[in-house]
C-alpha cells in the first residue's frame, strides 16, 4: 500500500513530481489559501507524512492530529518557527526545513528593497503614473547615496554575509552584530563586529537577517529606532515580530528615519495600521525567495526530506537531530 502524503499547498511541480516518483499517493490542497488550524486538523488526520509551509501552525494537536503513524513533517521554508519543535521532539516525529538555498535570493530582494527605498523608485514611479510630472526639477524626489555609505548588518548567518558581500561593489563600511564573529566576512569586506546600539547610531542601511526566536521578538522596538540616524533606511527581509511594527510606523509618519523597505510583517498577512498609508516606506508581500528557480529548489529539497522520512532514514535537512540519540 503507497505512502499516504498531504501537501498543505501547491508547491512547484518539480517536488510534487519527485514525491510521485517515489512511488507516494500524493494529495494536495486544491485551493491557493492558507488553510485554518480546523482545516489542517481535518486534512492531516492519518497522513503518513505531511509537507507544510511556514503559513501553517504545526503545534501539538495537528501532530496528535497526523496519528502515530505519521513520519513526518517536512517545511518548505528556512525557518521553523510555526512548528513546535519541543512537542515534535518529544514524539521522536523528524521536522526538516529547506537552509541555503535562499541565501542569495532573499539578500537580493534585501538590496532590492534597499535602492527602492533610498532613491525612492515606487514613490516616483506612482507619482509617474498619475500624469502629474511636469518636468525635471533639482528638487524632486530626492533620495539617499549608497556608494561610500555604511552598511549594519543584524545577523551575519549566511543571508546576511550575503547581503554584506555584495556591499563591496559600492564601496560600503559594513558594520555586523551577531552572538559570534564572523571572520569570513571581515576577511572579505572589512567588515568590524559592534553592539547593537553602535550599529544603529552609525549605519546609513541597517538591514535585517537575524533568526526569529523568543528573544529577538522586537529586538528593533522604538528605543532601538531612535538610535538611528534621521537619514537611515531600514530593511527587514528576516521575520516581522523582530521589529516592534507600532514604533516603526510611528518613526515613518514622524520622518525620524529616512524610510524603510519590509518583505515581512509582524501580523502576517496583516499590515500594521498606518503603515500602507506611508510614501516611505516600500512593502512587499514575504516575496524574498520568490524566483523560479529558488522555489522550485526549495520544493525539491522539502520533498526530498519527506521521501527519507518515509524511508526511515534521517533527512538531509533534519531540524531536531536529537531524535535519532
């Protein structure tokens, strides 16, 4: 009898392709919605694996939900942090994640983000698009320089040493805070290891890339925004509860930093009130790792964790090892 499957949502056809090669019956959520706790219970209940996204809560009762016989829980996304890592654990039930395959992606959109905000392109282009230009002005839509600017970067894990890399064609002094030094990088591009507060006092861009953990919940609250220069931009491509979203709409409105560029929000997929209202701040929605080719990478890698799962082998991409002791 095939290995029953539940994928929570339509990932790229080349995962979906590899988990009916391996010879699994396969079903997939028919509709392009994130699906309540109420629906997942109903949809898990006997599976023998599940593949899931970062939008779903796997906690205690999906798992209680899935049965003994589920194998496993394999996510499609870097980060764990909808899955209850400590109830899977002690269920012995392997949680996987998709790691490195983003990293270039998402510190792309992080620079994306970076030139939208600080030469304001989507504030001019909406003003473009209203037929209200008249004409050039030296005094329109001015914005921040980047070349020669100093770079912060919150989190220098491999998004981030990235993100800090491609620093170097501009010419930036790039600052980082992180728990650990991170020699590769300032080997690489001079970059000097601060306090949070340092950062924040002397960088231009301060962008984001720290891991999303009970202790980093608002890490950047209204003290640490004020810290910043009135002419900064800040990018946060990491996970929105990291920024305290009320007292950064509440610099915005009051222009105490330049602006900001956010792909991830605290309420997701809510904005917090005021903030689509601003001209300056640039907002996207959690498209970081949206290209082709890194999604369908992703899919591939999620699908190859939840075929070893079901194998009973160890995934590649195991999140709780300790299972295995």
């Amino acid at each position: 009898m095939k290995a029953n499957v539940y994928v929570t949502r339509k990932i790229p056809q080349p995962g979906l392709d590899l988990l009916a090669n391996a010879g699994l019956d396969v079903e997939v959520n028919p509709y392009d919605k994130v699906l309540s706790q109420e629906e997942l219970t109903k949809t898990v209940r006997g599976r023998d694996g599940v593949l899931c996204l970062l939008t779903d809560r796997i906690d205690d009762e999906i798992m209680e939900s899935a049965g003994a016989g589920c194998k496993g829980f394999a996510n499609y996304a870097v980060g764990y942090d909808n899955i209850d890592i400590k109830a899977a654990t002690s269920r012995k039930l392997p949680i996987s994640n998709t790691p490195g395959v983003l990293t270039d992606a998402t510190s792309d959109q992080a620079w994306a983000l970076l030139f939208s905000t600080a030469r304001r392109i989507v504030e001019s282009d909406r003003f473009m698009r209203s037929e209200k230009w008249q004409g050039w002005g030296p005094m329109q839509f001015l914005g921040a320089d980047i070349t020669g600017a100093t770079l912060g970067i919150i989190g220098a894990g491999r998004i981030g040493t990235s993100m800090a890399m491609k620093s170097v064609g501009f010419n930036m002094r790039v600052l980082y805070y992180d728990i650990q030094a991170n020699e590769e990088l300032e080997k690489s591009t001079g970059a000097r290891k601060v306090d949070i507060d340092t950062l924040l006092k002397e960088s231009d861009f301060v962008s984001v890339h720290i891991t999303y953990t009970p202790e980093t919940t608002h890490l950047l609250g209204e003290r640490e925004i004020n810290l910043m220069k009135k002419s900064a931009v800040l990018i946060n491509t990491s996970r929105g509860p990291v920024i305290d979203e009320t007292a950064l709409v509440k610099a915005l409105k009051e222009k105490s930093i330049f602006g900001a560029g956010l792909d991830v929000y605290e309420n997701e997929p809510k904005m917090t009130e005021g903030l689509k209202d601003l001209s300056n701040v640039v907002v996207c929605p959690h498209i970081a790792s949206a290209t082709t080719k890194t999604r369908a990478t992703m899919a591939t890698m999620a699908a190859e964790n939840l075929v070893a799962m079901l194998q009973g082998e160890r995934p590649p991409n195991i999140v709780n090892p300790e299972i295995y002791k």
